[in-house]
C-alpha cells in the first residue's frame, strides 16, 4: 500500500471518528444503526478502457448514523461490495478478447444527509459525500475467440485463463480505491428503499487508468 493511499485511508477514518466521537456524548440515545443490502450494476471506466460492459454487482453492509438536528446527520459504516467489470476488445485482426473483472472491496463512506419529512411515519433522505474502498479479492477471468458480428463468446471452453484480480501475479489492480457517492432514499418507520451511486476517483492500474462506477438500489431496516 502506498504511503499517499495510507495518508488517505487515515485521514477519512480520522475525520468518520472525530465526527462521530463529537456527537456520542450529546446525543448518544439518537444515533442509529441499520442494515442494507442493494444489487445494482458495476463498470469500469475511462483511461485505456474500450467497449466496457456493465457487471451484475451486489452489496451487503451495517451503517450507522449520527443527527446534528432534525434535518442534517452524518452517516457512515462498513459494507461488502462488489465491483468489476465485463470488458471486450475488438481486434483489427478478427480476433476479440473478452474479460469478467470481479473486484470485491470493504467500503467506508463517510455522508453528510438532509431528511426531510413527508409526515409522522415517512422522510425523504438525500446524501453525499466522499468514500474509501479496500480491495480484499476476486478474480478475473478472459478468453480469446474470433470475432464477427453473430459470435458470442463460449465461456465453457478450455480457453479461458483466470487470474487474481488484485496482486503483482494477477491482474494488479490498485486495492485502495475513493471516489464520490451520492444517495436518495424513501423512509418509512424503520424500513428504507432508495438509490445510490459511487464514482471511484483513483486509476486502479497504471496501464488502463479506469475507475470504478457503481449503482444500486437499496433496502434496509433501521434499529
């Protein structure tokens, strides 16, 4: 790990600790825990990146959240998700090579959120912040064939090479990732259904210069 990536990791836990340390004491009977889980679409793009096509992608973590007042809060906690990318070059010579990146992260975001209410029972809830993202496995899997415009590849052929996604012997993609996120989401009582998208800001390898981009939708409970 790089020490530019630890200086960043610090930093963000740094501040998640400071915010939520700053407001356990006043009002440590209003702080929430929750649940969620979401499955959206994940892709890597930019840099070097030609034809990437969107992955199925899921996500599954604990939050927990600290009100500043009736309509402002900060949210954080710890998810497991999933990233990566489906990814085809189309060769001049007829051949094209297919990729399924699966990328697997524990990720913290740290949200500054607005409630607004509806009614006793229902809030809209809008957030945003930044967010940062370890790499803790996955694999990656590719396959050459030959290409015309009715060819699909056959991943049931012995022609499919699989490596780490992470690591020098594998695909080598940076582990720590951070980005942006922003988030909309219905609350009623203690059950939430919303929104949220994540745009990495960090190249995850020095050849292809992409950047994760991620969506879901999401449910949860609120303890």
């Amino acid at each position: 790990m790089a020490l530019t990536d630890k200086v960043l990791v610090r930093k963000l836990l740094f501040f998640a600790l400071f915010m939520l340390a700053a407001r356990v004491v006043p009002a440590q009977n209003q702080i929430d825990w929750s649940v969620k889980a979401g499955i959206g679409m994940a892709n890597i793009i930019g840099g070097q990146m030609e034809s990437p096509k969107v992955k199925l992608a899921y996500k599954l973590g604990v939050g927990l959240e600290c009100p500043f007042d009736k309509v402002w809060s900060l949210q954080t906690g710890v998810s497991f998700v999933s990233k990566g990318t489906n990814h085809t070059i189309v060769e001049t010579d007829g051949i094209s090579a297919q990729a399924k990146v699966n990328a697997s992260y524990l990720e913290l975001p740290v949200m500054v959120a607005a409630r607004f209410a509806m009614d006793r029972n229902t809030s809209i809830l809008v957030a945003a912040g930044p967010y940062g993202a370890w790499g803790i496995g996955g694999k990656t899997k590719a396959l050459g064939y030959s290409w015309s415009s009715s060819s699909t590849p056959d991943w049931s052929t012995g022609n499919v090479i699989e490596i780490d996604t992470f690591g020098k012997d594998g695909l080598d993609l940076r582990r720590f990732d951070y980005g942006v996120g922003i988030g909309l989401s219905v609350e009623y009582q203690h059950y939430m259904i919303g929104m949220e998208g994540r745009l990495g800001l960090c190249k995850l390898q020095k050849e292809l210069q992409g950047k994760n981009l991620t969506g879901f939708v999401t449910v949860g409970y609120k303890f």
